[in-house]
C-alpha cells in the first residue's frame, strides 16, 4: 500500500499528522500501530480534554476519535474544534 493519498482535486499528498483520540489503551495501540505502518505521524491522547490540550499546540491534518470517553466525549470533542 502506498503512503499517500489523494486530496479533493486528485493530487497525491504526502504522509500526514493525525490525532488519535480512545480511553482505551488498547485501542490507542491499535490505531497508532496501523497507522505509523502507513508511514504516518501519530500522536495519542486519553480524552477530548487532553486532545485539546494537545491541539492547542499543534495542528493536525486530521482528528479520529471515540465517542464515549471520560472527562470529555467525542461530540464536545468536536464541538470544540
């Protein structure tokens, strides 16, 4: 599999930054391991609240995250942004 993708015009980008946001660390586990296989930058945090702490500085080209988590949950995750 190659480490690119394509963006909206079909141009081939290179790899990329994503958050990964789970309260389960082995979920955080799995998807950082899938990822940085793909030749990605992978950064990890617990809940929405240390998402946001993380994404106050840094910007990342993309955010996946879990729904159901402590502290903050996926949609005031979202709604944050």
């Amino acid at each position: 599999m190659s480490n690119y993708f394509r963006n909206k015009k079909g141009r081939k980008v290179g790899n990329i930054t994503i958050l990964t946001v789970d309260d389960s660390p082995s979920m955080r586990a799995l998807l950082k391991h899938a990822l940085l296989g793909q030749g990605h930058e992978v950064h990890v945090a617990e809940d929405g609240v240390s998402a946001l702490d993380w994404l106050n500085r840094n910007v990342p080209d993309l955010v996946i995250t879990d729904i159901n988590m402590p502290n903050m949950d996926g949609f005031g995750l979202i709604e944050a942004l």
